[in-house]
C-alpha cells in the first residue's frame, strides 16, 4: 500500500509552507511445505512460514520565500524533514505432522522460530539561500544536516554546507546577439557530501538508540 499527501499554504506575499507526507506499507506471508514422502532421506514431514511487516514513512515540512526588488532577486528555502523505516519478520518451522493433509504449521509440533525488528530514523534540516543581480550573476549558499538513529552513539549527526558561484554569460551584452549561443552559463562551487548507505542497526542497536 502506497499513499501520500501534500499542499501549499501561502502565509504572506512570496512566502509559502508546503507540508507533505508519504508512507509505504509492505505485508507479505512465504509458506514452505516438505512432505515426507519427497527426498531419500526425510522421515519425517516439515513445514515453515515468514511473516514479514514494512512500515515507510516521511514527512517533510518546506518554507519558501522569494522577493524582487529592482534587480535584485532573493530566494529562500528551509524546511525538515523526518523519515522512519520500520521492518518485522517472523519466522516458525514445525515438524511431526499427524497427516500430510494438513501442511501448516498448526498441523504439526513446533520446533523453531525466531523474531526480527529493525528500526531506523533520520531526521533532517535544510536550508538554502540564493541571490542574483539582473538574472546574470549568481551566489548560493546551502546547508544540510542530518542525524540518524544508524550512525554511532557519539557521532549522531552529519552536516554538509556548500557554496556556489554562477555567471550567466550569454544574458551580457558581448553575447547577447550570437545566434549559435542559446544558454552559456559557468557555475563554479564547492561543498561536502555525504550519503547513508550503510548496514542496518540490529534489534539492540535499536533498542539501545
């Protein structure tokens, strides 16, 4: 099950919030049936069953702002987001069974299983301000924070800042009127990146998190 939502409020002129939320919802049940009567050396019938729940869910919370003044123009953006992933599965194998007509788990004697959960949350903040003069010349600076129940006790959270400079040159004079030049823009920046692309935290890390 896949569902969202989302609008845009406009709080004041050239300022508006845009929440949104999106979750993803995951059920499925994988039944496995092992007659006796099948293999040289089985004895005796088995049968197991995963049961695996996925819950996904972000929320994220966007304000933006924009103003003209002259030829000035200033852009905005700053928001939060938040994200969970949650995941289950249960696992029980039994064996015995009274009669082959039977093959589930309740038919026979239960002799296994176990239970998993994983759990992780990300939360985030964001910011991004940018100016231009005469939609010619450009500076942006970004900023990125996040925090995650996967990264280490003392090491919670990550930022990632940026900085960007951009000259549209084909909006000067010099170039205005060269018919084979439609966009010629030269953008230079620098800043740090990160991702969040690790293994995930056992049940006890979750539980300890």
């Amino acid at each position: 099950i896949v569902g969202g939502l989302n609008f845009e409020l406009k709080l004041a002129k050239g300022l508006t919030f845009k929440p949104s939320l999106a979750i993803d919802i995951m059920s499925s049940e994988n039944s496995i049936w092992y007659p006796a009567s099948i293999g040289k050396n089985r004895t005796d019938s088995e049968a197991s069953t995963t049961m695996t729940r996925k819950l996904m869910w972000i929320n994220e919370n966007i304000l933006t702002y924009q103003k003209e003044f002259g030829d000035h123009n200033i852009s905005a953006v700053g928001g939060m987001t938040i994200q969970s992933n949650q995941l289950n599965k249960l696992y029980t194998s039994a064996y015995h069974f009274a009669t082959e007509s039977l093959p589930s788990i309740n038919g026979g004697v239960v002799n296994g299983g176990s239970y998993n959960k994983t759990e992780d949350r990300v939360l985030s903040y964001i910011a991004r301000l940018t100016y231009d003069y005469k939609r010619k010349y450009m500076v942006q600076g970004v900023f990125r924070a996040d925090g995650s129940s996967r990264f280490g006790k003392n090491n919670k959270w990550g930022t990632f800042p940026s900085v960007a400079l951009a000259w549209r040159a084909n909006e000067e004079s010099f170039l205005r009127n060269v018919s084979w030049i439609d966009n010629l823009k030269l953008r230079l920046s620098y800043g740090i990146v990160g991702c969040l692309l690790y293994t995930s935290p056992s049940p006890r890390d979750v539980e300890e998190s």
